[in-house]
C-alpha cells in the first residue's frame, strides 16, 4: 500500500473523484448544468502541484524528467544532421546541373564581319 499512495496517481483519483463530487452538488444547488471541468481542473492540477512541491519535484514536473531532456537534445541533433545531409545534396545537385549546362553549351565562333571582305 504504501507504494501506490506514495505517487501521485492515487492522490490525484482522489481529487478527481472529490471535484466530480463538487460539480454534482453544484448542479444540485444552482439547479442548472454546470462545466465539470471548472472543479475538476482545480483539484487535480492543485493536487499534483501540490504534491510536487512537497516532495521537491516541482520543477521535474514543470520541465520533464532529465532523461527526456537528452533525448530531446540528441533527436534535435539528429534533425539537424539530416536537414544539413539534405541541403548538401541540394547544393551538389544544384552545381551538377550547373555544370551539365555549362558542358552542354557550345561554343559559337563570332561571325566575321562582312565589311571586312
């Protein structure tokens, strides 16, 4: 028992199930529908951070835990590494065609003048 209760999981069912609990008695009280979400937001996302703060995990919550951040930094590598193989292939591509167009053209020998004969 103690490893369930220890998380975050149990604590937040509970706050899930007490603002689920308080839209239903305001639906009863105001005798109209109410947006659920406006309790259940509150109680959940006060219990986390609530939680968090207690137990100093706060800004791994905020910000994701270290390994994410790793993970993160070598897919953006990654991505950079394929964007640059790509632009290079670009740019060679761009020179070959280039220079089959350079090869291509002939050269034409200026006409002669006809004043000159």
């Amino acid at each position: 028992l103690q490893r369930w209760s220890s998380g975050y999981f149990v604590a937040t069912t509970l706050a899930y199930g007490i603002g689920l609990i308080m839209a239903n008695i305001a639906v009863y009280v105001m005798k109209m529908g109410q947006p659920a979400l406006l309790y259940l937001v509150p109680m959940c996302l006060g219990t986390v951070t609530g939680l968090g703060w207690k137990k100093g995990e706060l800004r791994e919550i905020w910000k994701g835990p270290r390994e994410l951040e790793v993970g993160a930094r070598i897919v953006t590598n990654v991505n950079n590494a394929i964007y640059a193989s790509q632009v290079n292939r670009r740019r060679r591509q761009q020179q070959a065609q280039r220079q089959e167009r350079m090869d291509g053209e002939v050269e034409i020998p200026p006409v002669p003048d006809a004043n000159m004969t």
